[in-house]
C-alpha cells in the first residue's frame, strides 16, 4: 500500500517590536483615549514610512505562506520580542504597556485571518527588557488571541521542543550570534548546533531535526550531519529575520551594519521530514546615497 502524502507548513516569526517607531504595527490597532469630555474614544495609531513598509512586507509574506501552503495545515511559531518593553525608551510609540500589549496583539490578527488553514500558535516569551519581564507580553496577548480564535490551539512558553507530522522542532529566543563578519557567518552557529547535538546524544534526549532561535535580527542558515550508531543525525538551524528597523541603540551595537533584513522562514514539512526552508525576506541598504560634489 502506497504511503500516503502528508504535507504542513511552519511558518516563523519573530521580533516585531510593537510600540517602537521603527518596529512592525497594525495602522488598525485600536486604541483608548479620553476625549474633551472625558468619554472613551477608538482611535488608531499613526505609523510613519519605515512602520509602513514593513506591514506592507508583512502581509505579502503572510500571502506568500498561504499561497505556499495551498490547503494544507499551518503551525506559526512566533520567536519573541512582540513589544518593545520599558526599557529602551527613546524611540518608542507609546510607553504604556497597555498601548504595546494592543500593537502586539493586533500584529497577530492577520495570522489568525488571511491563513484558513492555521492550526496552532505559538508564542515563544523574548528577552525580558523588551517582554516587561518574564514573558509579561507573550502572556498578556496570548489570553487574549485565545479568546478572541478560540479554534486555534494559541499557547506562549519559553522553550519548546515539538514534534509537528514526525518532525522535531527544537525552538527558543535566544540563541548564538550570527558571527561578526561576513565570511565568519554561520561559524558560531554551527557549533552552537553541534554541542546541542552532542549534549543530546551524551544526555540520552531527543535529538532535534532543526533548531529554530531568534533575537538577532538577521538570517543564518546551517545544516549538521552525522554518522551515529550505525545511523545518521541531521539537523537544521536558523536565526530568524526580524520585523523591525534598527535604532539608535542597535546602531551602535551592531557597528553602523547598513544593510536591513525583514521577513519571516516557512519550513516545508513532506512525510515526517524537512523538505525545503522558504526564506521570505527583503533587505534594504539603509545609506543615504547622494552625490555631494558631480
């Protein structure tokens, strides 16, 4: 009897950074506010180019998943940093944490309702300055995306490992660096992979067959394989792009990097293994150019 063809698609997302100026919200986000006369007021926030863009980006990548998966089931996985936290202030949209919590959850709307064959949601809690500590906003908009789609399993969780059609998917925030230049790209992630790899098997625990982290904003790519007990071990790695420009702060941080990569990974699951890694993404270089002198 022919083995019969099963095909899902995880989609992965991570660091929007609701509520900083250069990070991703929903132009529909409801808002609160008082009027005049002290009565309660729906307004919408205003985003400026950068934020344009960017939601622009993220609702071609959502159709660019959904025409991927056709009608086949869907498993979003969100990596982290939904908001911008209190701790980074100078560049924020709103420092009320009530005001990210809605950004946030309204950056979520579009995955529950332009992808018909979503099945699960999960909200991965990021770095605690950008997360008001332990998770606070992960939590706070997975209530209430559970109440509002109650037909999609939506849970938040520091560190998974899932297993989606035979396939486990190891996955987390935080993970290594991306490497520190160009050709040094990758390197610190693949050994990363290999002594998460070795403390599996040293440990007798399930061996993942992809890696999944975050936090950097940046893409990187990896592969391991092994021969192992008379088998092979192959496993898979990512850092996943992010949905925000950098500031100020992260200017300095990464060393004036001028070139900006926005998008999300779709992974390609057919019969119990991974069939190929979708990179949906767009990189900007972020100089200003201009001729001074002809």
């Amino acid at each position: 009897m022919a083995k019969r063809y099963q095909r899902s698609i995880l989609m992965v997302t991570s660091d929007k950074h609701g509520g900083h100026k250069l990070g991703l919200c929903n132009p529909e986000t409801i808002l609160i506010e008082e009027d005049e006369n002290g009565n309660e007021k729906e307004i919408n926030p205003p985003i400026n180019p950068v934020q344009e863009y960017l939601w622009d980006l993220y609702l071609r990548n959502l159709d660019d998943v959904k025409h991927l998966a056709g009608k086949d089931e869907i498993v979003s996985f969100d990596l982290g940093d939904p908001t911008q936290g209190g701790k980074y202030v100078s560049e924020l949209m709103y420092f009320i944490p009530t005001y990210q919590f809605r950004i946030a959850e309204a950056n979520m709307w579009p995955v529950y309702e332009k992808l018909p064959t979503l099945k699960s949601v999960r909200l991965v809690h990021g770095t605690s300055s950008h997360e008001y500590e332990n998770g606070t906003s992960s939590d706070t908009i997975e209530r209430v995306l559970k109440y509002k789609y109650p037909k999609v399993d939506t849970q938040s969780l520091y560190h998974g490992l899932a297993t989606i059609r035979g396939v486990k998917i190891d996955y987390a925030h935080h993970g290594p660096p991306p490497g520190s230049r160009n050709w040094l790209k990758g390197n610190v992630a693949r050994l990363y992979l290999v002594s998460l790899i070795e403390d599996c098997i040293n440990s007798g625990v399930t061996i993942p067959d992809m890696v999944m982290r975050a936090h950097y904003h940046v893409f990187v790519k990896e592969f391991y394989h092994k021969r192992q007990n008379g088998g092979e071990v192959n496993c898979w790695f990512t850092i996943n792009p992010s949905y925000a420009f950098p500031d100020n702060w992260t200017r300095q941080t990464v060393k004036s990097v001028f070139l900006v990569s926005n998008g999300m990974l779709a992974i390609e699951i057919i019969n119990g293994k991974i069939h190929e890694i979708h990179a949906f993404i767009e990189t900007k270089d972020r100089r200003r150019k201009e001729t001074i002198l002809p």
